[in-house]
C-alpha cells in the first residue's frame, strides 16, 4: 500500500510541477510584455513625433539587418559549378527598382487624385520609363 501512495504522491507532484511551471511561464512572459508595452505606450501618448521617429528608425534598422545577415549568409554556401552566385549589383538594382516603384506609385496617385494632370502624366511617363530602364539594367547585370 505504502509503494501505490507514493507513486500517487509522486504523480502529484509531478502534475503540480508542470502546472506551476505553466503558471509561471505564463506570468513571466506578461509581466515581460507590459514592462516592453507600457513605456512604449507611454512615449507613443506623450511624444507623438519623437515615437514616430523612432519606430521608422527601429524598423530601417531592422531592415538594414536582415539584408546584412542575409548577404552575408549567401557568401558562406558553397556554390555549384552550374549556378553562378547572386550578383550584389542586380540586388541593389533590384532595391532601387522597388524603392523607385512605391515611390513613383504613391506621387502618381496623389497627383492623380488632386487633379494636378499637368505633373502627373509626365511623371508617370518618366516613372515608368525609370522603372524599364533599371528592368533592363537588372537584366544586363544577371547576364
């Protein structure tokens, strides 16, 4: 009798472990949320300008990290004799052709919807003239 007690003491125990570790999971990851949230949500109320800045430079940062991380991943795999490597020349191409493609898109529909037709048919024209010119210098440095 005494061995089945304490195996039932034992599973218990053990139950109550893995519950009180849940718990504690649980509180220590909110806990950690509001300690991130709350001063963030507080500089966001009080400073309006100054968050903006601020979350504009943490993503570009971001950003800016992932491409480092990933130009310098695709440095250290080997190679096959069949494909040749990724130029960084057509990936900076490629960069200026989207950055061109929102920005170009975004002055055109503005000018576009305040009615300002004499700019925004000449701007589109150069704008995609841009954007096929950058496609096909792309094109050149992938060749």
């Amino acid at each position: 009798m005494s061995r089945l007690l304490r195996s039932v003491f034992a599973s218990w125990r053990e139950a109550g472990r893995k519950i009180a570790f849940f718990l504690l999971l649980v509180l220590g990851s909110a806990a950690a949320g509001a300690a991130i949230a709350w001063p963030l949500w507080f500089f966001a109320t009080a400073a309006r300008g100054p968050y903006t800045i601020f979350a504009l430079a943490a993503v570009l940062v971001g950003i800016a990290f992932l491409l480092v991380r990933g130009a310098s991943r695709a440095r250290r795999i080997p190679r096959h004799g069949r494909r040749p490597g990724r130029a960084s020349l057509s990936a900076l191409i490629a960069v200026a052709q989207a950055v061109v493609f929102i920005c170009g898109l975004y002055v055109g529909v503005l000018l576009f919807f305040h009615g300002i037709w004499l700019f925004a048919v000449p701007l589109v024209v150069i704008w995609l003239g841009l954007l096929i010119l950058l496609g096909m210098a792309r094109k050149a440095t992938k060749a």
